[in-house]
C-alpha cells in the first residue's frame, strides 16, 4: 500500500504540472499581456520558427520575476534590482541550458533554451517536492493516510503557478523539504548543507536555522535525561560538543546569504566605475534609471544589498505595506493567512502542555497526526512566517511564500478535510490512471469544510494562471 501511495504521489504532482501547463498555453495564447509596469525582458537575438513554438507552449511562465530569473541565467547579474533574486536558480538554468539542451541551441536562442531548462528544472523539482513533504509527513505524523492526503493537496496548492514558472518556488520547496527529512533522521551535516543550498535560492531558507538550534537542543536534552548515569563533566562535553555542531550548521546555512552580500558589495561598491559602461548598455530602452556614482547603500554601516533593494523598490518594512490601496492585495492573502492562523491556534489550544515546555519536556505519549508533539517546530515555523509576512513584506507574497517551505500549512489542511475511504482502498489497489478523476473522488465533496478547501486551491491554481501569464498582479 505504502509502494501504490508513493506512486500515486509522483503521478499526481506530474499531472498536475501538464495541467497548468496546459491551462498557460491556453490563457496566454488566447488573451492579450496587460501592459504592466514590469522588468520585460526577451532574447536579443532574432526569433526561430522552434523559438515562435518555445513561446507558444511556455512564454507565460517569463513574467514578473520570471524576466528577472531569465536574465540573470543569460547574462549575470547587472542592474542593482536583480540581486533580490538568489543565485541557485539561475545557475542550474544555465547548466542545463548548456549541457542537457546543448543540441537544441542550434535552433533555438539561449532565451528559449533558458526558459525550457527552468519548465524542466521546476518539473522535476516539484515532484521531487511532493514526493519529499509525503516521506516526511509518514516521519512526523506517524499517519500514512495524512502524509498522502497532505502530499495530493500540496500538488493542487494556492500557488500553483509560481512552481511552474521561472520562480524558485519548486527549487526551494524540494531543498527545504528534503533538509527537514535529514534533520529528522538525524543527518545533521546533510540538512546544513541542504538548507545552505535553499538559502542560495532563497533569503528565507536562513529561517531553517531554527530547525537545527531546535532539533539538536531537544536531542541533547532528553539524551542526558535518559543516561541518569552520565557525569556532570561528561554532559558538559556532550552539550559543548552539540553546541558546536549547532553553530557550525548555522554558519553553513547563513554562509550563502553573506557571501552574496560581499559579491553585490565587490560589484557595486568597488568596481562600479567599471561596470557602469555594462549598465548603460543593458539597460538601453528598458526604462530603468541607474546613476553615474556609486550606490548610497554602499556608505551605509552595514552595506547589506538585499535590504537596500527590498526598501528601496519594494517598499518593505515594518507595517509600511498597510495602506488603504492596498486592501485588494490583503484580501487576495486572506484565505492563508486564516487558514495559519486556524492552525496555529488549533495546534496551540490542544496540545498548551507541550507549547508552554517549548516540546523539551520528555514526551509523555507517541501520538499521531497533526496533534503530534513532533508537529511543534513546524508550527513555529509557520507561526514566525505569517507573522514576518503580515508585517514586513509585501502581504500577497504571503500564500506562495507559506505554500513553499511550510509542511504545517498542509498538515492541518489534511487534518480538517475529510476523504472517502473506501475509494481511497479502491484507486490505490487499482493504481488508478485517472489521476485527477480519482484526487476528486478521493475527497468528501459533500463536507462543507473540505468543499470550501478544495474551491480555494482550485480556484487560486485556475486564476493564478489566468493572471501571471498575462502580466496581471497575483500573489
């Protein structure tokens, strides 16, 4: 059963991708780009006859941020914005562009073999995603019917689209997953070097920081609890020795963060008289400003590039996105933002015990499901999340930011929606092919609550990728 539920996992996240695919060729090829005030960015070299079908089947997943990733993966960085985007990405583009799709770049422009290598990547990625929050949801839930259940709902999440496009979401989720299932069987050297490589795709990936100091805290702790016999000197030794591993796992995680920092400061602050001849020349009839001088963030006490960029042209700080004209933006991040909150306070109100203690307390009961004591840190996790994203950033970041590192966002999901067992027995010993008829008929439409979950994700996948492939704001 264990074997049919993996499979029926990787079918799922696979169909799932050809279908927003599919609804992308749809939606961009049938209706018009809004004339949005964005980073535009296209090949500069003449347009193929393989390079006109590059972009009827994938142009829409080029936009927004996606311009910005193409860019970067074509030419490097240059202007000052683009260093907002972590370099992972752009590199394994690049890689594949050039290794894998090599023979294809006779007929086809680096562009279109760049924007092919991304569909790739994120296919691959995202099912190796969905496959990972499954074999780490069996590891935490000790429950193989939520871990699967959990598993199908991520395949159909309120952010659907950017792990289809030339974003890092699906990167991200694959490294942030796979770092929490080593850290959870105690690979702790493997995790910091998988969480190192999800903060070389995203800022965000530091935020793993708090797995480690928790997991190996929690270790120490109830190891000398259990060997009464241990010397005062000899649990010294051992709370030193995880001390260290502590702070070397988050110097390998937060490494990448501060050696991008130091690149962006090199570039700008030391050899801007340099690069300015580049800048003019890239920046030709793209409407983009830049100065003959060096940056003023480059005066600041601590010059930190990522800070400067999301202030200065994103506008975030503390509170500073609560304006009256953003109203629309707070309600298209409503649905998240309620649904962690739900669990945030369900897991909190159930299980106070194990809240107040902080989980270290020696564990009284194996339980499983969402309720879990295990379930702890990853409520944490949320819980810091949404509170960073209601206050700090841009608020319609929210839903894609939570649907791409957050497990306890699909687990108290899973926990409240309700499925049909018996067609559940029945697809899984028949390894349904129709996928996406079976997901359908896995659930009990008829419960309000999963009715209401099941519009939201399908709605926000649908309209999601109405709306981004035609330069239309989304979240």
């Amino acid at each position: 059963m264990a074997a049919s539920m993996k499979r029926k996992v990787i079918k799922t996240a696979l169909v799932s991708r050809v279908l927003i695919i599919v609804l992308q060729i749809v939606f961009n090829n049938l209706i018009p780009d809004h004339d949005a005030d964005a980073f535009h960015y296209k090949s500069s070299q003449k347009s193929s006859f393989g390079d006109k079908i590059v972009q009827f089947f994938l142009g829409g997943f080029g936009k927004w941020d996606g311009a910005h990733f193409l860019s970067i993966a074509e030419n490097g960085y240059i202007i000052e914005r683009q260093y907002a985007f972590f370099p992972l990405l752009p590199m394994i583009m690049s890689m594949v562009a050039n290794t894998v799709l090599l023979l294809l770049q006779g007929i086809l422009s680096v562009y279109s073999c760049l924007l092919l290598a991304a569909s790739l990547i994120n296919v691959v990625s995202f099912t190796l995603a969905a496959y990972g929050i499954y074999i780490l949801s069996e590891l935490v839930l000790n429950d193989a019917k939520l871990a699967y259940n959990t598993a199908l709902l991520f395949c159909i999440n309120p952010a659907s689209v950017f792990f289809s496009s030339s974003y890092t979401e699906s990167l991200f989720a694959a490294l942030t997953f796979y770092g929490m299932i080593l850290i959870e069987q105690g690979w702790y050297a493997a995790s910091a070097l998988t969480f190192a490589l999800s903060t070389l795709t995203r800022s965000n990936g530091m935020v793993s920081c708090g797995f480690v100091l928790y997991k190996i805290t929690w270790q120490t702790i109830h190891y000398i609890s259990i060997k009464h016999n241990f010397s005062i000197f000899k649990s010294i030794l051992i709370c030193f020795k995880n001390g260290l591993i502590i702070l070397l796992s988050i110097v390998v995680i937060v490494s990448p963060f501060v050696f991008y920092q130091c690149y962006g400061f090199l570039n700008f602050c030391t050899d801007y008289d340099n690069i300015l001849p580049f800048l003019t020349d890239y920046i030709s009839g793209k409407n983009i400003a830049i100065t003959k001088n060096a940056p003023t963030w480059c005066n600041d006490q601590t010059p930190l590039l990522y800070s400067y960029i999301q202030n200065h042209y994103w506008d975030v700080g503390f509170l500073k996105y609560y304006q009256l004209k953003k109203i629309p933006n707070f309600i298209l991040a409503f649905p998240t933002v309620v649904i962690c909150t739900c669990a945030v306070w369900t897991y909190s109100w159930k299980n106070w015990n194990t809240v107040k203690f902080l989980e270290l307390r020696k564990r009284t009961s194996v339980t499983i499901g969402y309720m879990s004591e295990g379930v702890f840190v990853y409520v944490v996790h949320l819980f810091t999340l949404v509170v960073f994203a209601a206050t700090c950033i841009n608020i319609e970041v929210t839903t894609r930011l939570i649907c791409s590192c957050c497990p306890a966002f699909y687990w108290y999901v899973a926990s409240v929606i309700k499925t049909k067992g018996h067609l559940q027995r029945r697809a899984l010993a028949k390894d349904d092919h129709n996928t996406i008829s079976s997901f359908y008929k896995h659930f009990a439409i008829d419960d309000s609550n999963t009715k209401l979950i099941l519009i939201y994700f399908t709605s926000y996948c649908v309209v999601g990728v109405l709306l981004h492939c035609n330069f239309l704001p989304w979240t």
